[in-house]
C-alpha cells in the first residue's frame, strides 16, 4: 500500500500511460491524415479500426490509460501544491523551468475538455449514436464546416503541444532515463512530436473549414 501511495510509483505510472498515449496519438494522426489524401482510404482505416478485434481490445486499455495518466496528474499536483505553497517557491519555479511544465497541470485538464467534446461528437456517433451521414470521412467533413468548433479544435492542438513538448521528455526522465548524451536528443525528438502534433491535427481541422467556404 505505502508502494502504492509513492509519488514515485505514482510518476512511473504517468510516464507509461503518457507514453501509450503518444503512440495512440501516432497512429490517430496517422490515420486522420489520410482524409487529405482520399476519402475512401481514410473509411477503409477507419472501419478496420472500428472492427479488428485486437485494436477493440486496444480501446479498453488506451481508455485505462487515459483515466490513471488524469488520475494520477492530479494527484500529484496536489501533492506537490501541498509540498512547496509559497510564493517564494513558486517564483523560483518559474525561473528554472519552462512555460510547458509549469502548466501541465491546466493544459492537462483543458486537453480532457477537448476530448469530452471530441468523443461526444465523433466516438459517441459512431458507436452508440445515431449517425446523420453515410461515411466517417463525412462526419469529419461536417464538423469543421462550424468555425467555433475549428477554432475549439485548433487551440486544443496547440495546448497539446505544449502539453507533449514538455511530458514527452518528463516521462524519459521518470522511468530513469536521464543521461547527458541523450537526455538533449529526447527533448529534441519531443518537440519535434509536440510540433508535428499540433500542425497536423489543425492542418486537418483548418483544410476541411476552408473547403467548406468553397462550395
Ligand atoms: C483533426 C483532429 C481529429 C480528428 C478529425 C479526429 C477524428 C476521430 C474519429 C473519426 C474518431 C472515431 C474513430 C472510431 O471510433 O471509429 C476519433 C476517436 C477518438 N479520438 Fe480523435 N480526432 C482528432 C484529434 C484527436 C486528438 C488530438 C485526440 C487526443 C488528444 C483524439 C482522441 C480520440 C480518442 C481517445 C478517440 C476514441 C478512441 C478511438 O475510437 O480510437 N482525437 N477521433
């Protein structure tokens, strides 16, 4: 139990399920960016990810994943809230760390309202709902004919790149991986998925909104 309640078994378990989250990420972007390509190439992925029995069985861990990585950011932001609350220390924070870390916890939690809206509109439908258009390339299409929903979308992106930029390193150093040859290249690489992440998915969300305009 006390092994349970460590901060840093607690920071192993955030790292983990970060990093399962960014290789879902991956591959969703990857797959998403087939809608610029062809339409049909994107259904087809999309019915393969609706019915392969192994990717089904993937949604039940990628959803674990999601609950102990919120779960246990806010646990432990609390904690250390608790650990260092003046002004003083938080000062000193900001002088030594970046924009990204000193915000995980609020890019975080905006993150999770993008995706409560995200899986309402397009998990929901698709699964449960009733489904107003004849494809999923369509559905996508839809969407972003609204521009608040584009413009919720594309800042989302943006808070998750900050999010990436610095929990993609962070998650490194927290299974112990911390070495001054390479600790530079994962914060490079980090970034560079930070940037990818955030251009792609709003390169999505803006060429489907200003197509829209165009017919
Ligand atoms: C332009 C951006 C995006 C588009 C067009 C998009 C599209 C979709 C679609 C069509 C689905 C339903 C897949 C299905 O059930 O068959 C889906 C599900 C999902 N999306 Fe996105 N997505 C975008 C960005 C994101 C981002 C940035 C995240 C995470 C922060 C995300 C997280 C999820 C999750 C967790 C699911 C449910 C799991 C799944 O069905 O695989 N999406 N998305």
């Amino acid at each position: 139990m006390a092994l349970i309640n460590s901060s840093i078994l607690r920071k192993i378990v955030m790292a983990l399920s970060g990093l399962f989250l960014i290789s879902f990420l991956a591959l969703h972007l990857t797959i998403n960016l087939f809608t610029l390509i062809s339409a049909d190439l994107f259904n087809e992925a999309s019915h393969f990810m609706a019915t392969n029995w192994i990717i089904q069985l993937m949604q039940y861990v990628l959803a674990i994943g999601f609950v102990l990585h919120i779960a246990m950011g806010i646990q432990l932001t609390l904690q250390n809230k608790k650990a260092r609350p003046s002004a003083y220390a938080m000062n000193k924070a900001a002088a030594n760390s970046g924009w990204s870390s000193r915000n995980m916890i609020v890019t975080g939690l905006l993150v999770l309202f993008f995706l409560i809206v995200h899986l309402k509109n397009y998990f929901w439908v698709l699964k449960f709902g009733d489904m107003p258009y004849s494809s999923d390339y369509e559905l996508v299409v839809k969407l972003f004919e609204n521009p608040l929903y584009t413009l919720l979308y594309v800042f989302a992106f943006v808070l998750l790149g900050f999010h990436l930029d610095h929990g993609f390193q962070s998650a490194f150093q927290s299974v112990g991986i911390n070495h001054s040859k390479y600790t530079p290249a994962i914060k490079w690489l980090g970034r560079a998925f930070a940037v990818v992440v955030t251009l792609g998915f709003s390169l999505i969300s803006l060429f489907f909104y200003f197509s829209s305009l165009s017919n």
